[in-house]
C-alpha cells in the first residue's frame, strides 16, 4: 500500500526565520522531520519530444515526467499537539532557535544570533561623526546664537532637547534594521504556501497517485450505478 504523504500549510512566518505549520503531534508529526514548500503549484508534465518510432506509435504525446519544484525545505525544531514550528534545513545547529516557557505558559523563541554579530557598533559612530559634524555647521559669530532678552535661552533649550529626541528615535530604528540583518534564512516564504512532507522520490510513484485518482471516480460511479437484481427480490429502493 502507497504511503500518503502529509500536506499542511503555513500559517505563520515570523521576522527572524521560523514559521509555523498546521500539522502538530496528532498528524504524527515529529520533531527533525522535513517540509518541503510548494506555494503555488503547478506541476508540468513533460513529453518526449523524440520518441523512437516504436514508442510514437504506441503512445502518442505520453508523459514521461511529472515534475513540480520545491523552493524551501523546513526542518521541525518543535512539535505541539496542532501545529509545529519548523525552520530552514539550511540553518546550521548552532543557529537553531531554542524554546523556553513563558510567564504566562507561553512560548517564548530566542533566536542565536550569527557568530560574528556585532549589535549597532557601527550606529554608535555614525550618530557620533553625526554630531561633530552638526557641530562644525554652527555660526562661528556668538551674536547670531546668543539668547535674545526676552526668550531668555528656553526655545534653544527646548530645540535641543526635540533634536536629541529624534536622534534617538532614529538610532534605535537603525539598531532594530541591523538586528534583522542576523535573522535566519527563509526563501521568500507566505501564509497560505503549502508544505508537504519531505519523502524520499520514488521512480514511478507518481503514476500509483495517477492511478488512484483515476480509479476513485470510476469506483464511485460503480457504487451511484444499480446493480442488476432478480426481479422477485424485494427492492430496497425509496418511493
């Protein structure tokens, strides 16, 4: 009998690289299985466009391949009873999120970041040669910056204060940026894209799951068609 294979969605992706699925323990899902996302699927069935001439007169326009393209393959890290969260099997180990119990019996995600992460050094220089040179543009003439006598310096102070204030709103926008530039990889994954179990291909397996989904049709036709009975039997049909 043809292993079934399992196909789910996803129905989450989160900014730093894992996503989750609708397939959890009860589907028999375990953790270290693998997905492979489909999105949008459209299979193309390929042709011998040079048959022998044996084969051309056999079978006409055959297909010989059925083939769709996997652009991600996710590996489960975590498996709860209706989903499981799963992340890119290109993420080395050492990278893989780690799962903790939140306050509120929550799950709580921390993602290692990259070996090499540095957090917003670089920001810190910036906003300093942003400030040397802010300073350098000042008036050299003290008279054009001295406090006029009847707005004893509280304007400048108060304009300040706002520069400051957007400087650091900037800087920690910047910081957030850099943070996500350690995030781990995913292939341009959506909600909604389907995933299904990642099995090893068979030649030919195809064409049993052809095969099934020809012959379903023509057993339900069978079972709607009524069988030819004795005309004596009693007839178990509704007036």
């Amino acid at each position: 009998m043809q292993q079934r294979v399992m196909r789910g969605q996803v129905i989450h992706v989160n900014e730093d690289g894992w996503v989750v699925i609708n397939r959890g323990a009860q589907d028999g899902v375990s953790e270290g299985q693998r997905f492979a996302v489909l999105g949008e699927r459209n299979p193309r069935q390929i042709r011998d466009l040079f048959p022998s001439v044996k084969a051309a007169e056999q079978r006409v326009g055959q297909v010989v391949l059925r083939a769709d393209t996997a652009y991600e393959l996710l590996r489960v890290i975590l498996v709860e009873r209706q989903c499981c969260v799963a992340i890119s099997d290109r993420v080395p180990p050492e990278r893989a999120p780690q799962p903790f119990l939140g306050p509120q019996g929550e799950l709580l995600v921390y993602t290692p970041p990259p070996t090499d992460w540095r957090y917003d050094a670089l920001d810190l220089e910036e906003a300093s040669e942003d400030s040397a040179a802010d300073a350098a543009e000042q008036p050299a003439d003290a008279s054009e910056t001295a406090p006029s006598d009847d707005l004893p310096g509280e304007p400048e102070r108060a304009s300040d204060a706002e520069d400051e204030g957007e400087r650091a709103v900037d800087l920690a926008a910047r910081q957030q940026e850099r943070l996500w530039d350690g995030a781990l990889p995913l292939n341009a994954l959506q909600v909604g894209d389907e995933v299904v179990m990642a099995l090893p291909y068979r030649p030919g397996a195809w064409e049993a799951a052809a095969a099934e989904e020809t012959a379903a049709p023509a057993a339900s036709n069978a079972s709607a068609t009524p069988a030819t009975t004795d005309p004596a039997a009693p007839s178990s049909e509704y007036d």
